[in-house]
C-alpha cells in the first residue's frame, strides 16, 4: 500500500527546488547588503578616528577594499550629507550626521552636560560620559571642556575605545559581571579591576592617548547602556581619591535627574 501523506511528485519537487533556489538568493542578498552596511558604518568610525581629511585611497584601505568599492560607499553616505570632501577631494564627516547625533540619548546628553561642565570648571579638566556600545568597546556621548585651563584636552563625542583600555572604559569593564566582558582579558586586567572595585573608580595613565591621565566611575541608569563619567587631563594636581569623589557626586546627580 502507497501512504499518500508522503508521495512526492516530480512536479512538487520542482517547486520544492525553486522556492530552495528563492531562499538561496534572498540570504546572498541580505548577507551582501549586511556587509554594505557594515562597510558604510566603518567609513563613518574611520573617518571619526581620524584628525584630518582622508583620500579615497585611505579609506579604501582602512576598509581593505578596492579604490572603486569605497568610492561607491562614499558617494551613497555623501547623498544623504553624512560625508562631506573638500576642493581636493578628501573626505570629511557631513553636517547630517549633527542631526542623527542630536537624537542619541537625547535625555541623557541634556541630563548629564550641567554635571559634565561643573566638574570640567572645578577641577580644570575636560569632563565626559561614556557608553558601552558593545560587548568590547565605549564611546564618547557627551564632554565638557573647562572654561579656564592651562592645557585643555580635547575629547569629542563620538570617540570609540576597546573597554579594557583607558579610565572611562575601565570604569564600564568593572560594572559589568564577568561574564558580559570581552572574551580576552589579561589577568593582569582581572587584577586592576578587582582593586578597582574595591576603591570605587577607575584610573589609566598613558593607554589610549600618550600622556594623558583619567580618572573615572561607572554610571548606572535604568533602560540605559552601562556608563562612566571621567576627566582627562596631562596631570592631576590634587589626588586620584578626591577627583574620583567629585566624580562620584556627578554620577549620583545625573541618577537622581534622570530619576532613578
């Protein structure tokens, strides 16, 4: 006896192929069009990270893509004004991503910048927020520069750093169980944190930026990314202990403005 709940025709297995056929298409599609994205979000980060205007050429080959490649990335984020090139052709962020920026945690930025600046003008140093992003790295959402300083140091928002490097991450790196941090962390690090903790707040001298000093502590807000407020500065004239308390006071008045 035939089961006719399991009889395949040829004809069933023709549409059978073809819908295998479909699927196949659509997941090379969407995987292209992940890496198009990815490649247009990286053009962004590099040209974020670097302290002049770029060529193609450059670009192409923090991308490790062709010259032609990058030119068509370039030419679709400059139609929507996030990349701008001057007379000679180099490329520069655009004006369009002020209005993208202008929506990130837009709460937390209004919340946070009358603490940041407080702190930035008391202690003579540049004063920021920082955000985990992702499972290994923190960005600058937000800094306050002092009004009156020997030597101002320049931190803009949108400055990405590993969290295992650096106060404001480190801050991040030690709010976090250990099983959300990155996959790699040298024991060494393992150590730093644990005294960390104990004290309260983080510190890195010379790790992201040769010659500059942080001090830094985490920031934890409900519905929010982990966080950290820090002050960057070439030397410390007052102790590590009484920055990190003043930094402390900080985070507890943004916690209790943004009403947690």
């Amino acid at each position: 006896m035939i089961d006719r709940g399991v009889l395949v025709s040829d004809e069933d297995r023709a549409v059978e192929r073809r819908q295998e056929g479909r699927a196949m298409v659509t997941d090379d599609a969407t995987r292209a069009g992940s890496q198009t994205l990815s490649r247009g979000i990286r053009i962004l980060e590099v040209l974020a990270d670097a302290d002049r205007a770029l060529s193609i050429d450059e670009v192409a080959a923090a991308l490790g893509v062709h010259r032609s490649v990058a030119y068509r990335l370039v030419r679709t984020l400059e139609h929507h004004g996030l990349v701008t090139r001057d007379a000679a052709g180099r490329l520069t962020l655009g004006t369009g991503l002020a209005a993208l920026a202008s929506g990130v945690a837009r709460d937390l930025q209004h919340l946070a910048l009358p603490e940041l600046n407080a702190v930035a003008n008391e202690l003579g140093m540049t004063c920021l927020l920082a955000v985990l992003v992702d499972a290994e790295e923190a960005v600058t959402l937000v800094s306050a520069s002092p009004r009156q300083s020997v030597a101002v140091v320049s931190y803009r928002p949108g400055h990405r750093h590993p969290i295992t490097r650096g106060g404001p991450g480190k801050a991040i790196l030690l709010s976090l169980p250990e099983s959300a941090w990155p996959a790699e962390v040298p024991s060494g690090l393992r150590d730093e944190i644990a005294e960390s903790r104990r004290r309260g707040y983080a510190l890195s001298h010379d790790e992201v930026v040769p010659s500059l000093a942080s001090v830094a502590v985490p920031l934890m807000l409900p519905g929010q990314p982990p966080a950290s407020i820090a002050v960057i500065h070439v030397s410390f004239s007052q102790p590590e202990s009484e920055i990190a308390e003043r930094l402390r006071l900080a985070a507890e008045a943004v916690t209790r403005a943004y009403g947690a």
